[in-house]
C-alpha cells in the first residue's frame, strides 16, 4: 500500500485524507496542535473542523513534518496561505526528488502575492518544482468527508504528472479533470473568495438574489480580466475552478467567506467578524493580494476594489454598494462592442 501525506489538519486537510485513505492508500495526516493529532488518533473524531463525520482507521495524525512524509509518495500541502511559505521550507530537504507535491490551499500570499506554487518553488529546491500540482474546484470538505458527489480539476505543465494525481484522487464520488493552466486554477480558486465575501455582505444587508446574481456574474469578469493579465487562460474561468467554485462558494452555507462577509453586512467590522470564525477566510489576505495587483496590472476591477475598501479602510457596505451601482455607463462585453463596426 502506498503512502500519502496530507500537511494541515483542518477541514479540507481532514477530508482530503479521507477521500485517500478510501482509495486505499496509508495516510499521515501532519498538523502543528497536539490536541488535534491525540483526538484524530484517540477518538477518531476532528469535532472542531468535521464534527458529523469518523475518521478512518487508515489515518495516522502526526505533530511531526519528518515522520509525516518519510517515504510519502504524494504530499498535499493544505495549510492557509500565510503558513505555505514557512511549510516548503521546512520540507525542502524532506522530500525526495521523485515526491509528488500537490497544492489545495486557495489562496495568495499577502506581501509576495504570489500563488502557492510560486511561494513552492521559492521554497522548494529546483529538483521538486516539476513535481508540483494544484487541486482546486468546488469542494466544500464537508460534503467531499461525507462522500457527496464532487468534481476537481487537477493542473499540471506535465500531462503525464496531472494524470497521474488523477488516478490517485479519482472515486465513485471524486470526479477529477485535468488542465495545463496552473495560473488560472490557481487564480480561479482564490479570487473567487473575495466575491464571496462581497456576496455575504449583500445577504447580511438583505439585499437578495437579484444582487447575487449580479455580483457573481460581473465578479467573474473582474476574475477574468486580471487572470488573463497575469497569464491565464480564460477559457479556464468557465471550468470548475472558475464558475464553478465561484458559485459554490457565494452561495453555500459551508462557505466560510461568504459567512464573514454576512457578518460585515450585519454591521460587524473585520477584526469582529474574524473574531468569531473558527477557521481561516483567505479572502481577507487574498483581497489585500488582489488590489495590489489589480493596480499592478491596471486592471478593472471595481468589485475587489471596493471589498477592500470595505474590508481595510472601514468603508460603509452600502456606501460600497451605491458605489458600484452608480458607476459609468458600460457596455457588458467590451470586446464583442469593439467587433462590432456598425453597432
């Protein structure tokens, strides 16, 4: 049997060792609490992060990073954003050449902002950079622990590679794809939690559906806009790290962005609101990557903008809100206008 290493403890670190040790493989699960590994490995329970669910038999929890991935053919790094760079340098001189290194944090690092696997390969020796893979797609870990139905997509430069971690994770409830664009899964999957955190303040203000609808949508294009600046493809953005986990993630229960930002549309500022999560929103630190970039790139981006200014400078939703209404008149696809000669 071979062995797996899941590096963080939490949610989806937790319901990604599941989904492994379901398909048969041994896992070690590594996460820097104590508690946590003692009740993983005592109670077979993770009752802060997966309460409903039992931990399989086939996990070991560990505090120890070394003893986690001895011998770890795949290692999947889900930790927040914020720990990653501190994780690959740790694991640098762990792993060895042939280790498959597998990306599920959603996220961008706050100072660089970089994407993870950019933070992996300032980390990570030269010998390991081919190795690296990012998972990403509507995946909330509660449903995936439970066994519900889920679709990934797996993105890789190396076809062979991504195929390979494809066969790893695939199952009768786990349905991967696999697509070559790294920068835009990887953009996919952390600029959709800045809309969804702009989505809880419209539920958390009462706004309903009509300004969902509107704020996924015109999300996604600011998503599109500043990805292919930064060299994706934006036929990725139709996938599932694109629409896909956009959706989801402004719309589900489950989802803990959208949950902070209800709290900020219920008038709670940021450090309350951040007070009262158990677990981490990477929109927050992903908002501050994003308008840095959006700048960077002068780029559109009016809905980031103002989540920003919401989230840092203590700007009033609703202010925010009339903002974003009250904008010059557009057209909705500029580049079908600029095709057009007689419109």
């Amino acid at each position: 049997m071979n062995k797996a290493a899941v590096i963080g403890g939490g949610s989806w670190g937790s319901a990604i060792a599941m989904l492994l040790a379901n398909n048969d493989y041994r896992v070690s699960l590594q996460d820097i609490s104590k508690d946590l590994v003692t009740e993983i490995n005592e109670e077979r329970t993770n009752s802060n992060y997966l309460p409903e669910v039992r931990i399989p038999e086939g996990i070991t929890a560990t505090t120890d990073l070394k003893e986690a991935v001895k011998d770890a053919k795949v290692v999947v790094i889900v930790v927040p954003s914020h720990a990653i760079r501190r994780v690959a340098e740790e694991l640098s001189g762990l792993l060895d050449d042939d280790t498959v290194i597998v990306s599920a944090t959603k996220g961008i690092e706050e100072e660089s902002c970089y994407r993870m696997s950019e933070v992996l390969k300032d980390e990570l020796r030269a010998e390991l950079h081919d190795n690296i893979v990012v998972l990403s797609g509507p995946s909330h870990a509660e449903e995936v622990s439970k066994e519900l139905p889920t679709t990934v997509v797996i993105a890789s430069s190396s076809r062979l590679l991504a195929e390979k971690v494809q066969d790893v994770f695939m199952s009768e409830t786990f349905r991967v794809y696999t697509n070559p664009d790294i920068v835009g899964v990887e953009l996919g999957g952390a600029l959709k939690n800045i809309i969804a955190i702009a989505a809880g303040i419209t539920d958390g203000l009462d706004y309903g559906d009509n300004t969902k609808a509107a704020l996924i949508t015109r999300g996604m294009a600011e998503i599109k806009r500043l990805g292919v600046a930064l060299g994706a493809d934006p036929m990725t953005f139709s996938g599932l790290s694109g629409i896909g986990d956009l959706v989801v993630t402004c719309a589900s229960e489950h989802s803990r962005n959208r949950r902070l930002g209800f709290k900020i549309g219920q008038g709670k500022n940021l450090e309350q609101a951040l007070n009262e999560m158990k677990m981490v929103a990477e929109g927050v630190r992903t908002a501050k990557a994003a308008y840095q970039l959006a700048k960077r790139e002068e780029i559109d981006a009016p809905i980031i903008k103002q989540a920003y200014q919401v989230l840092f400078k203590d700007k009033s939703p609703r202010r925010a809100v009339n903002e974003l209404m009250m904008r010059g008149k557009k057209h909705e696809i500029e580049e079908v206008v600029k095709n057009k000669d007689n419109w």
